[in-house]
C-alpha cells in the first residue's frame, strides 16, 4: 500500500510525499563533468522549476526534495489533458487521518533538455494548495538513473558524472525510501532529520529534543502551521551549540522547534551548501561550494 504524506502551512509548506524510487549503477569520484544545467528560480526560501508533461508548454512548479513524487493542481491536469490513475491514500505525518486524493498519470516528463521517464502524481485541488502561480510539485525521484546536484545558492541543477567537491559524508538512500534522511548532531544528542528543500524555513527541531539541547532562551511561539490533520504551534529559542548536518557545521544560533517526529533542514540552510543526490549508488551528500 502507497501512503503518500503532506505538510504544509504558512510557515512551513514543503510537501512531503512518499512514493518509490530506484536505483542502479554506481559512480565515480573527482572531479565533476556537469553534462546539464537546468536553471532554478528561488523566491522566499522556496525554489521553483520549469518542467513539461507530455509535451505541454513548460510551466513553473515548486521544486522539492521532501518527496519522491509529485503534485498536479487539479487545473494543471485538465489544461495538460493528464489522464487519471489509480487514487492513492494521503496520510498526515503528524497523525493517522488519512484521505484518499486522486493521481494522475504521464508518459513523459521534461526539464531542461531531459526527457525523463513518466510516473504518475497526486492531485490537488487548486484552493488547497498554497501557493498561487505554481502548478504543483516536482521531486528529484525521476532523475534517479543520474547524479544531481542541487546548487541554491548558484540556482542551478546539474547533472554531473561525480561531485564538484568533496562530498562531507555520503548517507545511504535506499530504493524505495521518499525522503533523505540523515541526523543532526548537536553534541552527543542524535536528532533524525528529512532534508527537504520545499521548506522555506532553515532548520526546525522535534518539539521533544529541546530539553535535551543547551538552550539559552526560552521557548516563544512565532507562528504557526497546519498539516493536513492539525495545526502546530512553531517555537524559537537561542541554541548555544553547533548543529552537525551531513558533515557540515551550522553555527550556535536561534533555532526554532515544532511538535513533529523528525527534524527539517529546509532551504536557507541548503542554500550554503551543495546537496549531491548519487540515485545510482543510492547514496546522498552535502558539501561547501566555498
């Protein structure tokens, strides 16, 4: 059974959707040849790409890591002629409401000058989804028989043959798992965290660490956001440790918590760094372009 799940909200509305993926051969190290470019468009800590169904025009979506599928408004599907699929269930990560949302299916998918093969999507409502001007979501799991690299701060994708640098730590990413998953260090605490670039904020931590963390603030609400069953209420407080995240060092600092199962490093973090997704050798990274 497929349990595809959601988050989104004012503050935090990466969608987190989880399909399969696959994977195959392995790769090299060295230095990278980048044999594609595909420009991005980052606006307000959330990134945006240009991608065609079937031979449509090509038009803007969110592009996010936080899944391995992807998301059609529903007015997207009727003016691109989609065909339906079969419906899938829609499970919040933060409870067990589920709903089932209708899919739809097509042959192929082009970004860039990639053609890649088809899959099928869930479908959104135009009203549910809260971004206007975007139609829908478009993952990086299609581009599972290359080695990417999601570059924020350079607003690029590529598509090498081997990281541009040192990769800091590669973490496994089993065919089949939707999200890239790793932990964030801070000290001797292990945090479990998702890595997801559909989040506009930078790093959010489970509401039940904080009395674990030398916090040198207390706790104060800053916002809120809903998922698909509940409403969160966000915190902030000053974190006077380092975080550890992929090998890679974010400074003490303000850091903000949430009553959720796992952390989130979202893009104004990632946009200090270079994300190497190796499908092939089911395998991820970070690294510093400086």
């Amino acid at each position: 059974m497929d349990v595809n799940q959601i988050i989104s909200g004012a503050m935090v509305a990466g969608l987190a959707l989880a399909f399969t993926g696959c994977a195959a051969t392995a790769s090299g190290e060295g230095g990278s040849n980048v044999m594609q470019t595909i420009p991005l468009e980052t606006v307000q800590g959330r990134t945006f790409i240009d991608a065609s169904f079937d031979g449509t025009a090509p038009e803007r979506f969110l592009l996010d890591t936080g899944g391995s599928n992807g998301v059609f408004l529903r007015s997207y599907v009727d003016r691109a002629g989609l065909s339906l699929g079969e419906p899938r269930e829609l499970r919040s990560p933060l409870g067990d409401n589920v709903q089932m949302v209708d899919t739809a299916r097509y042959d192929r998918l082009t970004i860039g000058e990639l053609d890649l093969p088809g899959g099928s999507s869930l479908i959104m409502e135009d009203g549910q989804f809260p971004l206007p001007g975007v139609n829908g979501v478009v993952s990086l799991t299609p581009l599972s028989a290359h080695m990417v690299e999601l570059d924020l701060g350079a607003s690029e994708l590529r598509v090498v043959d081997a990281p541009g640098s040192t990769v800091a730590a590669w973490h496994p990413h089993p065919a089949g798992e939707p999200f890239y998953t790793l932990d964030i260090f801070v000290g001797d605490v292990a945090i479990p965290a998702h890595i997801d670039s559909g989040n506009p904020g930078a790093v959010m931590l489970p509401l039940a660490f904080a009395e674990q963390l030398p916090l040198t603030t207390e706790l104060q609400e800053v916002g809120r956001f809903r998922t698909v069953d509940a409403e969160r209420i966000i915190y902030r407080a000053h974190l006077d440790a380092a975080m550890n995240i992929g090998g890679l060092t974010v400074p003490a600092g303000d850091v903000q918590f949430a009553d959720i199962p796992f952390a989130n490093v979202g893009s104004p973090t990632l946009a200090d760094w270079v994300l190497v997704i190796d499908a092939p050798s089911k395998r991820f990274g970070l690294y510093d372009p400086n």
